[in-house]
DNA sequence: ACCTGAACACCGTTCAAGT
DNA sequence: ACCTGAACACCGTTCAAGT
C-alpha cells in the first residue's frame, strides 16, 4: 500500500517530508501519548501511523528506548518554554515565582501521559540535544536567581528553597495525576498548585530566619 | 516437572502452601521488582518463579493489572506500618513529622521499583482490602492531627499544610528516583529530605499568619 | 475448585534483501 | 542511504481439558 493514500480509518497520513521520518515518528509518538496513553505508545503503532514498516523506525533510533527518550525530550522542550512564557507575562502583582509552578502544574494537567513519561525516564544529557541541556540549565539558574532575588539570601539557601518548591510542585502534580487525591470532590490540578505555592509563597517572603 | 524441585538455576522454590498461591504470587511479584525491576515484572515470569504454569495466576487475578494492583496494595500497607513505627520511635527532641517525611523517603529508596509502581498505579478504593483502606485512612488522619497539634491552627489549614508537606516528599523521592537532581554529586534521599523537611518545619513553626 | 497446555494476537528486535 | 518483509523470542489472555 502507498503511503500516500489515506488510512484505512479515513483519517489523512500525517505530512513529513521525506528524511525527515525521525521527526515524524517523534510528532507521532506523542500523538499517541495524548490520545491513548502510555500503554498504546508501541514502536509498531508509531510505525503505523507513520505509514511506514514496523522496521524503519530501527534507522533512526536505537531502540524503542531511544525513540522514548527524545518524545521525553521534546516534552522538556514544550514545558520550559510554556514556563518560560507564563513567567514573563505574569502581570507585576502576581508573583513570577508561583506563575511558573502554576504553569508547571498545568502542563502536567493538559499533558498527563506526557508529562509522566518526561519524568519517568532517566535522561542521560549526554544523549540530548546540547541546546536542551542548555535551555533547561538556563531555566534552572533564572528560577534559582528568581529565588534569591526575592529572599536576599545566599546560594546555598536558595538551593534549598527551589529544592523545595520544585519537589512540592512536582509531588502535588504527580499525585493527583496517580489519583492518590481522593478525600473529597478533588479540585482542579491549578487550583491545588495555587493552594501550595501561596502557603509556600507566604512562609517563605515573611521576615524570620534564612541560615 | 513437580513443583517441589529446585528450579534451572539451583534456587530452591518459593515455599507456599497449597492454596495459598495468591500469596505466593504477591510475594514472588514483589521480589522481582526488587531485583530486577518493573521492566522484569511480567505475568509468566512470575508463574515460573512461583513455579506453576503461566495460565495459573488467572484463577486468582482476573489479569495482570489485578496483580499490579495487589503488589501495589502490599507495598502501601509495608511503607504504612514503617512510617508508623518511625514516628513513634522519634526521641523527644526530634519532631515526629520529620521523622514521618524522612521515613517516607527511606522507603522509596529502599524499594525504588515498588515505590514507583505504589504511586503511579491508580488505586481504587473499592478493589481494595477494606482493612488497608481503613489503615491508610487513619495513618493519614494521625498526620493530619499531628500537623493541627504542633501549629495549633484550623483544621483548613491542617489541610493545606499535609497537602504541601506529602507533595514536598514525595517530589522529592520522585525527581531523585528518576535521576532528575543531577547538579552535583547528588545526596542520599535520606538527607535530602532531612533538607527539606528542616525548612518547611522551621517555616511553619516560627510565629506568623495562618489563615 | 484449581491447574495445565495449546492456541491466538500482539510486541520488540534482527537481518537479508530491495530501491 | 533508507526502507521492507519475513522471522524469532517473548508476552497477555483465553479456553477446552485434565485432576
């Protein structure tokens, strides 16, 4: 069958331009990921929907490992740029700190099965791209600045604080995505992540002890 | 070939008594996880280690995610009564939350594979021994108390305070099993977490608003 | 009531062969 | 250089048949 005609479901063959497969398998993949989950995203599905023999993808990655690895990547990408974003327009009332744990809770809302395999999967930052490995240090040391900015403390105090708040940020998401969330009507993922990051916002701007 | 033989590899089969193979299987799931991961964790591998063909666990889960769940169950209660025993063991000085996150922690360290597996797999309450379930909800009653005790505020707060003090420890067991705290030669979990819980326990005591 | 063995559909991976 | 098709080992699940 050619790859051009349309799937047998009707729906059109997803557009990539020859040799640019890799990409498409990536695209694809996540695709799947939204749609289905985790437990759909098999190698020959990407492969099928790609429109190409369940082999092919073996002449851009390694494994299915490898394939997983760059859609956790590409996810990494998505999430630092829509924090980065949220930061800047957050209007001057409203903190920049708890816009990005807001914005960091709302892509793991709208992106579960994404968000899940992003943080599930060891990334070795030798196998990534050197501009994401760069962009995500970046983002990194502008939230530790942000920190230190706002508290006047030192490194090291920082350090502890932004430990903190991405660990209370990520554990909240990820508990409530497992549905280990269940006392009453469980709110909406964001409302929970302004709970937390205002407890945290009040505890850590009142005047008292930084070591 | 008979069930009380030793296995290819000269490990003796895992003793249980006849009828107890759903115990058998729980067991033996778990000690896979332990060794070789969750990657390792499938349904025949756990009938050849039980020592019974791979239809057998059938009749005792209606699939494999029945087990998973069951492994998972199992976990819960372990973590529960350590948890228990640690906070009970505090000495006077030490503050018995902290010693509850640290345990926490310790646990996930301890067994990574089932730690991971406890939380990302949806419990519903309903399939599950209604004895855990009254167990999980008292030990989280315990903390929640403890949290209103110590500061001496409305049980609102309580709320919020054990909502961000659960997601902060649990983030953080999360992003170091994933490898995701790679800035320096990282810490051991355990003082991590000690860390953490030192500056949210000395933000929420000292003197301040509590809403 | 509990377990087995064969069978089916599916998956990840490999490889010789095609263009 | 890139892709295909057949093949292999493995898995989850079902089911008729055994005790």
């Amino acid at each position: 069958m050619s790859r051009t005609e349309p799937r047998a479901d009707g729906s059109p063959v997803p557009a990539y331009h020859h040799g640019d497969l890799r990409e498409a398998l990536v695209r694809t993949g996540i695709e799947i990921l939204e749609e289905r989950g985790l437990a759909a995203l098999t190698l020959r599905e990407v492969a099928r929907r790609a429109g190409v023999s369940h082999a092919a993808p073996y002449h851009h990655f390694a494994d299915k490992d490898a394939l997983l690895s760059a859609i956790a990547a590409r996810g990494v990408w998505m999430q630092n740029t829509r924090m980065a974003r949220a930061m800047e327009e957050a209007p001057p009332p409203h903190d920049g700190l708890q816009a990005y744990g807001i914005a960091y809770a709302e892509f793991a809302s709208e992106h579960p099965s994404l968000f899940r395999l992003m943080y599930s999967h060891e990334r070795d930052s030798s196998s990534m791209d050197p501009r994401m490995v760069e962009a995500s240090a970046a983002a990194f040391q502008s939230f530790l600045r942000g920190i230190q900015d706002r508290l006047g403390c030192s490194e090291a105090h920082a350090h502890s604080v932004s430990l903190t708040l991405w660990s209370s940020v990520h554990g909240l998401a990820m508990l409530w995505l497992d549905g280990q969330l269940r006392w009453e009507g469980v709110p909406p993922l964001r409302d929970l992540a302004t709970e937390v990051t205002n407890l945290l916002g009040a505890l850590l701007t009142s005047p008292q002890k930084r070591s």
